[in-house]
C-alpha cells in the first residue's frame, strides 16, 4: 500500500543513480544500425536464402534449390573466382559483394573466391528492432593489445555470416567479469581497402539467458598507444540472431566470460519494467 | 521604414550558411580536418571541400530549415548537418552492404590557419606499415605549398592523392578527405625517425616508422605489380553505357595502338589520371591511338553504374569509349581480365601495341599531389605510346 503511494518524483530520484544515462554517441550509433537494417537492400531482415554455390545452383520455380517467385529458372555457378548468372541462354557475370537485381529480388555474391556464398534479398520483413540491456557504465575497459604469437590469416565466419579472411590481430585481458580471461582479437576487413576492425567474439554468463546463445561481437575502439576502449554496450548479435538464413559463427576457443556481461545487445525481449 | 524593417527581420530569421567554415571529422584517434566553402546566390548553395589548396565542389549543397546537406554522388555519400548558431553538427555516411559507415562531422566558421612545413619534415620519407600479419612500405612526400604542409603518400598501387595539414614543434598531421578516402597520418619525430599513425575511416589505425629517403625505392616498380600474357592478343568485350557491345576485335582498334584504362568513378586517383589519357588521345588519335576506359564500379547495377559513368565522362569530356566492365571488388575485376596476372590496383593501364599484344602494364598513377612524379609519369606515358604508334602496323592491315 506504501509503495504503490510512492510519488512519481521519488520513483525518479531513486532510479537516476541506478539507471545510466545512455551516451550521446551510443545512442546515435544505435539509431544508425536501426535505420541500416530498415533501409538497406542488404540488411539481414530482407535476407531470404544464403548458399554456397559450390558446383552450382539454381534459382526460380519449384524445384530450384532456391524457389523465387515469378523467376524464369537461372543458374549460378562459379569458375575460377568468376560467378556468373545464366539464364536463356545469355550469360551475365556476378559481380562479388556487388547487389544485383533479378526480379523483385536481389542477389549478392560474397565470400572468398572458392567458397563463394549467395545471398537472396526480397521484400525486407518486418525489423525486429534491437533490444539493448540497461547500459552500464561498468561494462567499459581500457585494454591494452598484445600482438598474437604468430602472424597468420585465418578463414572464419565474420558476423554477417560469410566467410572472410582475418587476421590475428592479438589479445586483451578482461578483468571486470569475473577472473581475469584473455579474449582472443581479429581484424576484419573493413568496407574500403585500408580500413578494418578489431572484433571480439565473445560468450558470456547471459548466453541464452538474456543474450544470444551463440555469442556476440564487440569491436575495439582505438585510443592510440595500444590501447583501446573495449565497451561491451556495443555488443551485437551476429546476424544469425535476426535470420536463419545466416549461419552462425562458431564461438572462439577460450573467449569466455564467466560472469553475466548484462550490457549491449539482448536476444528477446527485456524483462518487464527495464526498458 | 517598416517594410525594410520586415525584410531584415526575416532574413536574420533564415540561417545563412555562406562563407567558409573550418571542418572535421572526428575518427577514433584523431582529428581529419578540411575546408568547406559555401556561396548562396539567392536561394541556390554551391559549394566545395577543400584539402588545402586542393578543392572540389560538392554536387549538390542544400538547405532545409537549419538542416544542411552536401552531396558527394561522385561516391554515392553524403554529409548531413544541424545548423546550431555558427557551428554545423552532423555526420558523414555512405551506405555499405555490412553496416553503416558514419563517422562524426562538425564545422566552425573561417578557414583553418595556413601552417608551413617545417623543414624537418618536408621531403622524401621511406615509410613501413606494420600490419598485423606483414609490414609493407610506403613513401612520404611533405613540402611546403600555397597553403602550408602538402604532400601525398605513395604505396604499390599509386599514392593517396593530395593530404594538407599542420606541423607544430617535433609532430604533424596531414589528411585527406573527399567523399571516399578518409585518411589521417599523425606522427612526430623521434631522433630521425618519424613515427606515427595511418587513421583510415574511423576506427582503422596503422602504426608506421619512417625515416629519410635514401638508396632504391621500397615500392615494387608500377610495372612489376601487375603482368600480362603477352603470347596471344589482349582481349576485352563489355557493354558501353548504351548497352553496345564493345570489343577489342572491333575495327576501330584493328591495327591501333590501344591504352586500356581500368578505372572506377568510385576512385580518386582515376579522377586524376583521366585528364591525362584525354590529352593522350585529343594529341595522338590521328596518329593511330586508341583509348577505352574499362569501368569497375560499386553497385553492379547497371542502370546506376551507367549514371556514374556517364557523369565521370561528362566531367572530364571523354572523348573515348567508357565501358561497364564489371565491379570494384579485386578478384572479380580480375576475373574479367583473365590474361592480366596481379591485377589489383585502380587505375591500371594496359599499353597495347598495333598487333594487339600487351607490352606494358602500369598499375597505380601518380596523381598532381605527387609533384614531380606526376609529370614524369604522364610524359613516360606518352613516350611508350608514341614508341608504340611508331611500330609498323601487323601485315593485312592498313
């Protein structure tokens, strides 16, 4: 009965020093990846097939190994790198990472030469919109980057689940999730020739239980010197987590947290009352 | 009286945003700073970014309310921007196909103050990149130009284009920012050597050491990037912006000297070496020269690639053929040229000869921030290509 006579300006003062004031540019880069998964022709909500097209593939009526309304029957292979799209006897190449239309659709070759993917793309569905945990000031670190023992590429699943190189970037240890871990770091190729980024893949106590089961991302922000800004406020779901279509990344040997990182991106809807 | 008082108050009431304003972007590790200008000719905007002495114009400026945008369409960009008093805060975006690239812009206004090279950084530095998995080298060029600290950086595949900035006591930072490259190179000079960082887009940064030039180069030369088979003639066959097919056996190449320019609008450094190839053929057509640009561009659409590469010709008023070869992504490009070996820089251009044979490949250009370099360049070009024009034609053909 006391409670519920509780003054709304008291609930206030009592939830001010609880709840954090989420950070200006947090919060723009937050509405950035919103308005990218509502609008973009790529975006992971309007994905709607995602396969290797290995010794071939068609796509088009019942029966393709990917059925696409209102397509004529078109078939994309790959040799010596170079994926092309024949259909009617005329022979278009497909231009990786490149959007090309076909019907209402739109296809996207990527991947390495060799293992190339196709990614169909149709009308976007409806866009879950992200769902974050409360952020948390506790949540952000300084870490230093130790170079990795060996200089090496490797070929792994990035988060929009497409194979890439990436190399060994080094390591960061984590203090503030219990005992001390060292998470492994990769560099990712980035969207132009000389840009990347450092990713981290992580697991968590909250895996499955708040958080996507698989594993989340969360990028190093540079702060010079070796040292960045490791702000797991900024964890994200890899795109598995929005669409089957997209496989997901195997989680890294040792990147495991043993406490909960209640901070970044959720899998589901927040609890009741939190947000 | 009371009209004119009207008039003034309602133009005090719209935000002028004419004159020129002091710009950045704010990357993870640093400031990239460049100029904007701004003129309004009633309620027309023009503008341009300006890298030093270095301007372009923007292809559309508008205005809506206290919102400003600036178009960037040679590179499918934009920066969008509130104008609060006399700053303008926004921020630059293009859109890729694995997330948004945004990265924060603010502006003042007035120009940024002019800041001479000082001597202990101007001239020739051999750079090294330190990679995560290899090093790989560079060169610096700084000089003191009509606007201070200038100069460019050079790698494999050409140099970075023009980079302006300013120098204090033993650190300097010089950037270049035109709607595709994003680039910062911070650094200071520790004994005789400089070290520093390479800020490409917001977060990537590449740590490098540097010392004076001295001996050989540490890049490959241009002419060892790229190979060719040289055993059968050099063949090509894309569609122009009309849909025309277009192809090396055409009888407007049988027996010429053909300069194949693999480009992009998308490429910087390709707007820079247009104007040279234009001149190459306006001077040595009549003699017997070909050129066709080969275009690699973003979408893969044709219908949007086209657009692009009509602008691009309509920009430079090439005369010559613009072909839409395929798409910017390396090993697809290569894919459309099968008997190049390395093709991995934009632009790469393909010298072949009267019996349609590949004699030189050159990847990369050296563009006007070069100095020097870029003149030699362009004057070695047209040596190879009257060298080329003075072989006699293969037999059978006139």
């Amino acid at each position: 009965m006391h409670s519920r006579a509780l003054p709304l300006v008291a609930m206030l003062c009592f939830a001010s020093p609880v709840v954090a004031q989420l950070p200006q540019d947090l919060a723009r880069e937050r509405t950035e990846y919103l308005t990218w998964l509502r609008s973009a022709p790529t975006s992971p909500f309007a994905a709607i097939a995602l396969q290797r097209v290995g010794a071939g593939l068609t796509l088009g009526p019942a029966g393709s190994d990917v059925m696409l309304s209102g397509v004529a029957q078109v078939r994309v292979t790959e040799s010596a790198g170079r994926v092309t799209l024949d259909s009617g006897g005329v022979s278009t190449p497909l231009t990786r990472n490149r959007v090309m239309p076909l019907g209402s659709y739109r296809l996207l070759a990527a991947g390495a030469a060799g293992r190339t993917v196709l990614l169909v793309f149709g009308v976007p569905r409806e866009v879950r919109t992200p769902v974050y945990f409360p952020f948390a000031p506790a949540a952000i670190d300084t870490v230093t980057l130790r170079p990795p023992q060996r200089r090496q590429s490797v070929l792994l699943l990035a988060p929009e689940g497409i194979d890439v190189e990436a190399d060994e970037a080094g390591s960061v240890t984590v203090s503030r999730f219990g005992p001390p871990v060292s998470l492994r770091v990769r560099r990712f190729p980035g969207q132009s020739a000389e840009e990347w980024e450092l990713e981290i893949y992580f697991r968590d106590a909250t895996n499955g239980r708040g958080s996507y089961p698989a594993g989340r991302f969360v990028s190093l922000q540079p702060l010079g010197n070796g040292r960045y800004l490791l702000d797991f406020n900024r964890a994200r779901n890899p795109f598995c987590a929005y669409s089957s279509v997209f496989p997901c990344p195997a989680p890294w040997p040792g990147n495991t947290l043993t406490e909960p990182v209640a901070a970044g991106e959720r899998y589901g809807p927040a609890p009741e009352g939190e947000q | 009286m009371i009209p004119a008082v009207a008039l003034a108050l309602a133009a005090l009431s719209t935000p002028s945003v004419a004159g020129p304003w002091r710009a950045a972007l704010d990357l993870a590790g640093g400031t990239l700073k460049f100029g904007v200008e701004i003129a309004a000719n009633g309620s027309l905007l023009r503008g341009t970014l300006c890298n030093g002495r270095q301007c372009d114009a923007f292809s559309a400026v508008r205005l809506d309310g206290d919102s400003v945008r600036f178009e960037l369409a040679d590179y499918a960009a934009s920066i969008t921007a509130v104008l609060r008093g006399d700053s303008l805060v926004g921020a630059y975006r293009n859109v890729g196909n694995r997330g948004p690239r945004v990265i924060p812009f603010r502006a003042s206004r007035g120009r940024w103050p002019v800041s001479p090279a000082p001597r202990w950084l101007s001239g020739e530095w051999y750079a090294l990149f330190h990679g995560s998995v290899e090093d790989t080298p560079r060169i610096f060029e700084f000089r003191n130009g009509p606007a201070g600290l200038e100069g460019t950086i050079i790698g494999n595949a050409g140099d970075y284009s023009h980079f302006s900035g300013e120098a204090t006591n033993d650190s300097f930072a010089l950037s270049r920012f035109d709607g595709s490259f994003v680039y910062l190179l911070t650094g200071r000079l520790v004994g005789d050597t400089l070290r520093g960082t390479f800020h490409a887009g917001l977060k990537a940064q590449t740590a490098f050491d540097a010392v004076r030039a001295q001996g050989p180069s540490p890049l490959k030369p241009p002419t060892a990037v790229t190979r060719a088979d040289t055993t059968a003639p050099f063949h090509f066959a894309f569609r122009d912006v009309n849909g025309v097919l277009v192809q090396s056996d055409d009888p407007r190449f049988r027996g010429k000297v053909v300069v194949v320019d693999a480009f992009g609008t998308w490429c910087p450094t390709c707007h820079e070496a247009a104007p040279s190839l234009v001149e190459l053929y306006r001077t040595r057509q009549a003699q017997g020269l070909e050129v066709v640009g080969l275009a690699y561009e973003v979408s893969g659409d044709t219908a949007v690639d086209g657009a692009l590469v009509r602008r691009y010709r309509d920009k430079f008023g090439i005369p010559f053929p613009l072909l839409l070869a395929g798409t910017n992504d390396v090993d697809a490009a290569a894919a459309t040229l099968p008997q190049l070996e390395g093709f991995t820089a934009f632009p790469t251009t393909i010298f072949v000869g009267r019996d349609g044979r590949v004699r030189r490949v050159h990847a990369g250009f050296y563009g006007p921030a070069t100095g020097a370099q870029h003149g030699a360049l362009v004057a070695e070009f047209s040596r190879e290509v009257d060298r080329l024009l003075a072989e006699p034609a293969p037999p059978g053909i006139p």
